[in-house]
C-alpha cells in the first residue's frame, strides 16, 4: 500500500491529497461569483495553483487577486480565477493542481526567468503609456489600447531565444540552475542565486526588444492558444 503525499497549502498540513482538496473545495463553496479570496484561503489557493501543469501560463505578469467567476450553466456552478495584473483573468480548476503530477523543475527554471524581469517588463509598460499620454495605439488591430488591459510581447529575439542566448553565454544547463519557492507578493519559483539572477536582468534588459499590443491583437498575431502567455514570444 503506497504512503499518502502529504500536501501543504499555506501555513496548513495535510495527511493527503483528498483532505487538500476538500479544504480548496470548501474554500470555492463558501464563497459566491464576484467574492475575492484574502487571507489565509487565498495563499491556501495560491500555493494549489503552484501544482496546476500551466501554472506559468495562468499566471502570466502576475497574479493581482484570486477571485470565484460563474461557470455559466455549468453543473459545478462557479470555480477559481486568476485576476493577473494586466486585468485579464485566466480560470483554472483546484481539481487538475492536484490530479496532475508536480511541476517539473524545468517549469520552475522558466517560471524564475519570466518571475526576474517580470517588474522591469511592467515599469516599461508604464512608461510607455506616460510618454504616449496613455494612450497606444495596437499596431495588429489599430485600435486604442488601454494600460491594464494589453499585453507586452517580445520581437525578434523572443523571450525563448534570450534565455537561450543567456544559458549559452553563461555555460550553464538549465536543468543545474537551482530555484526555490518564494511566498512573497507572489507564490513563484525565483533563482536562488541572487547573482546569477541580476546577470539575467541585465542581459535581458539590454537585448530585449518590447512592444505593446492589445488581447485582441495579441490573440491574432499569435493564435488562440498562446492568449495567456504574456511576453512569452
């Protein structure tokens, strides 16, 4: 007979996966659509959703707020949605953070690389928008864009091929680079080194070129499938 997983969520401990998920569940059922988590429900919550296979892609620039959406005519009524920091939501089921097997430590190696310039990617969003005088207009669908509602792509080099440009000059393997689980403002791998992490920064900062597209635009240039993964080209 195999030996449960223990499961923490939070500050919480729990003898199995069931008895995890029944708290998540009850969590989901004491609350209504439109209801926004807090406190210890929403890192409970947060820390489930670092188990979802496309936890990287659900969350995107970050998470703003864990909020209860309708699930339409659904039987299961309502479910959890994530409220990222460009005011777009992605929904996901606590159902699949658990069914699925943990995120595979290349997942989290990828997640630390977006996590570090994740702030510098924001701050030149913003000054964009100030130096245009808020308003940008969508170079695929010409339409105005509006601040929290955009997404920030990477041209030519794509974010894929800068971290891959970056291993290659470091000389590393990114299956050797050690990450770590950070419960700041966001639940997210980070690099452990702190150094190697300012050298990404840098790297990525001087060769990354950006430009702001609307959801719409960011959908038809790239397809429908990739609509969550923000700055990911």
């Amino acid at each position: 007979m195999g030996i449960s997983e223990q499961v923490k969520l939070g500050s919480l401990w729990f003898t199995s996966k069931s008895k995890a998920v029944a708290y998540i569940r009850e969590i989901k059922d004491d609350h209504l659509p439109g209801d926004f988590l807090s406190g210890q429900a929403e890192i409970a919550v947060l820390d489930a959703l670092q188990r979802h296979p496309s936890c990287s892609e659900k969350v995107g620039l970050g998470v703003r707020r864990i909020g209860l959406y309708s699930n339409g005519s659904t039987r299961s009524g309502h479910g959890f949605g994530v409220e990222r920091v460009d005011g777009s939501v992605a929904r996901f089921s606590y159902k699949v953070c658990f069914e699925a097997q943990r995120r595979s430590h290349p997942d989290r190696v990828s997640e630390a690389f977006r996590q570090a310039v994740r702030p510098y990617i924001l701050r030149w969003r913003d000054n964009t928008f100030n130096k245009h005088g808020g308003q940008i207009i969508c170079p695929v669908t010409h339409s105005t864009i509006k601040q929290f509602k955009c997404h920030v792509d990477h041209l030519s080099p794509t974010f894929t091929d800068l971290v891959a440009e970056f291993l290659h000059l470091e000389n590393v393997d990114a299956d050797c680079i050690s990450v770590e689980i950070s419960h700041g403002e966001q639940v997210e791998a980070v690099f452990s080194d702190n150094d190697f992490r300012q050298r990404w920064i840098g790297f990525h900062n001087k060769n990354a070129k950006l430009r702001i597209v609307s959801i719409e635009g960011h959908r038809m240039h790239h397809g429908h499938n990739s609509i969550n993964k923000i700055y990911e080209t």
